[in-house]
C-alpha cells in the first residue's frame, strides 16, 4: 500500500501540490490527469522519493519511499539527460541497472524485454544515439525489470511506435495481476481509460477525484469549460 497524507509543496510562484491525501492499493492502476503546469511531475517526483516537500509524508508499506530501503521497491521511467552513462550502449545500460539496482538479479530478463519492445536488434547502439522513441522504451524496460512493488510513469506514451505503446499496456497488465501499485500521468485519455482502475484529476496541485469511463467530459468540465487550469 502507499500511503499519501497531507503532502505540500508550495513554489514561490505559488504553485505546487496542496494537501494531497490518498491510499494506493495493491493490484490497481491509477491514472493522474491534468493539463500542463497541473503538478503531475512535482507529484510524481515526490512519491518516487526523489523531491522534497514542506508537509505530509509519503510511505510504501510504512517505509518512507525517499529512504534507501524503498528503492529497489520503486521502479520510475526515466528520462536521459546528456550524461556519462549515456555513452554506454542500451545492453550495457540496462546490464548496469540491475547490477545497481538488484546486485546483477533480474539480467537474465533484458533480452526478453528488449525483444518485446522491438529493441533487440539496436541493443548495442549507445543511448546517446537513440532516438526519442528508443530512449523511452529503454526508461520503460527499467521501470518493469525487477517487478517492483510501487511502478511509476510519467508521460509513458509520449513518443513511442505503436508496437511500443501496446507492449506498455501488456506490462501494466502484467505489474497489475502481480499485485504491483501503478501509477500513469498521461494527456492521452483514451490510453487513460484503457489500462486505468482510478482517475485522479489535479487542479491547481489539488485532487479530484474522477470517474473512470467518462474522462474526457469529466476533463473538459473542469479545464476547458469556463475554467482556469
């Protein structure tokens, strides 16, 4: 269970998240859905552990997800900023995240996953040189290997193939009947009422609760409607 109490994270421009407080069970997949500027990564980066915030506290089964412990508990898609590691090819990448990650368990999956995301062929390609579809399929692979127990995805769908956008919905599937917390931000609402049990809506850092089958009214009712975002 992950459980969110009273989380704040106030910018000085006055944004931010405001009292979030919600209980994430096992075995679901939740869907976080706003317009830009909405907090969805301010909030995604605090329940991975990887923001501070001013108030509240964030716990996967009583542990804080910002200790060392709850790391290997967490898997987080990734995004590859120009940095050493990306001169390392997409094989020895994702090689060195599971001997970081899960002392070298866990190796013995890449060529699968790699296969499914139609990545097997280009493995030895540097990310440096991938294309953005490639980059995120390879943040993809990490945020499932390893099976963790909390998976979190900001903007998955955001410049993958086809093919790759059905193999991410297959391995949300697969994380849900291993009883794993899913949690996606996306703008894509079909894709949102397509792999979701749970609609949550932020507003100006705050939650509404949605109704999952009716989001796009839902959606245009609260931003687009003689409404500020």
């Amino acid at each position: 269970m992950l459980d969110v109490k009273n989380v704040t994270k106030k910018y000085k421009t006055g944004k931010g998240i405001f009292d979030f407080t919600y209980t994430f069970e096992e075995g679901k997949v939740y869907a976080l859905v706003g317009p830009n500027g909405a907090g969805k990564t301010t909030l995604i980066k605090m329940l991975v552990g990887i923001s501070e915030f001013q108030k509240g506290y964030i716990q996967l089964d009583g542990i804080s997800t910002k200790s060392r412990e709850c790391k290997k508990s967490i898997g987080y898609a990734l995004d590859f900023y120009p940095n050493e590691y990306n001169r390392n090819t997409i094989l020895q990448f994702l090689s060195m995240y599971c001997e970081i990650k899960y002392h070298n368990n866990y190796r013995e999956d890449i060529h699968n996953v790699l296969k499914d995301y139609e990545l097997l062929d280009v493995a030895n390609t540097a990310i440096e040189d991938c294309s953005l579809g490639m980059k995120k399929k390879v943040g993809l692979i990490a945020s499932f290997i390893g099976n963790p127990q909390l998976i979190v995805l900001d903007e998955p769908t955001n410049g993958i193939d086809t093919t790759g956008l059905i193999t991410l919905k297959n391995k949300i599937i697969e994380a849900k009947q291993r009883n794993s917390i899913v949690i996606v931000s996306s703008h894509i609402l079909d894709f949102v009422d397509a792999v979701s049990d749970e609609v949550l809506f932020l507003k100006k850092g705050r939650m509404i609760h949605g109704e999952l089958g009716n989001t796009e009214k839902q959606y245009r009712e609260l931003f687009m409607e003689n409404s500020h975002c």
